[in-house]
C-alpha cells in the first residue's frame, strides 16, 4: 500500500512532462508537433538531428520546452562518415530490426556507436546551440544493453 502522506504524492511536487519525439523527421510532423507546443499540450521534445527537416523553423519554436536529442542508429543516414559495421552497403542505418540483430550477434563495433553518438551531439550542439536536456533513443534504442553501456560514466 502506497502512503498518500509521502511527499511523492503531493501534488505540489508532481510535473507531468509530454515528450514529442522525431522532432526534425519531416515538415508535416514538425508542424503537428509545433502546433501542440503552442497549445501546451506538449512541454517537451527530442529532436532527431539527422531527420530531413532538422534545421527546419521547429528548433525556433522547441525553445518554448525543453530540447533534447532524439538519438537515431536506425533510420536514414549516419550523421558521421562511412560506417562499416553500423550501416548497410548503400551507406544508409540498417533499419530497426536489421539494427537489433547486428547487435544481438555482435556485428556491430561499438567504437562506430560512440563516434556516430558524438556526431550527433555535436549536431545537436550546432543546431540549438545548448546542451540537450535529455537523450533518448528513436525506436526505442536507448532499451538494448549495449548502447545503455556508452552513456555509464
């Protein structure tokens, strides 16, 4: 039984946060998302730096929330140079399922992960000019083990 007394059930303390994530995947998207933070409806969001619209107007009108990156290692291009083992042969991230399984057989170095993280960082850098408030991982990436390991300080 939970005790309703507890200052985590204060209501005074509680926040909820509203993340919109793939900020930056495409124009029409951004636009619903920006919508929503214009309504309130949204207080946070994760921008997806190597998505087609991530230099779009969306970043301008995130500054009303909280801004974090939306880390990708599955969909589209990489944001650093060519990859070995973290992209297929035409240069594009293997997809979500292709993704999971190279890692699951360890067919992906770990040292492309960290290089491809820290572009994105730095994109994310470049792009708002501020730190991001939170990581997360597009289709869930930021679940599985092995890239956990690459933010443990």
């Amino acid at each position: 039984m939970s005790d309703h007394n507890s200052p985590l059930c204060n209501s005074s303390h509680l926040r909820l946060i509203i993340n919109a994530d793939d900020v930056g995947y495409s124009q029409i998207r951004d636009e619903s998302i920006a919508e929503c933070i214009d309504a309130g409806s949204v207080t946070s969001c994760s921008l997806l730096v190597n998505g087609v619209s991530a230099k779009s107007i969306i970043i301008a009108r995130c500054s009303k929330v909280s801004l974090g990156l939306h880390l990708n290692l599955t969909e589209g291009c990489p944001i650093g140079s060519s990859y070995d083992t973290l992209t297929n042969e035409e240069g594009f991230f293997r997809g979500k399922f292709g993704f999971r399984e190279a890692i699951a057989n360890g067919k992906i170095d770990s040292e492309e992960i960290s290089e491809e993280i820290d572009h994105q960082i730095r994109t994310f850098w470049k792009l708002t000019g501020q730190k991001p408030t939170h990581i997360d991982g597009h289709q869930h990436i930021h679940v599985i083990p092995v890239f956990q390991m690459h933010f443990l300080v």
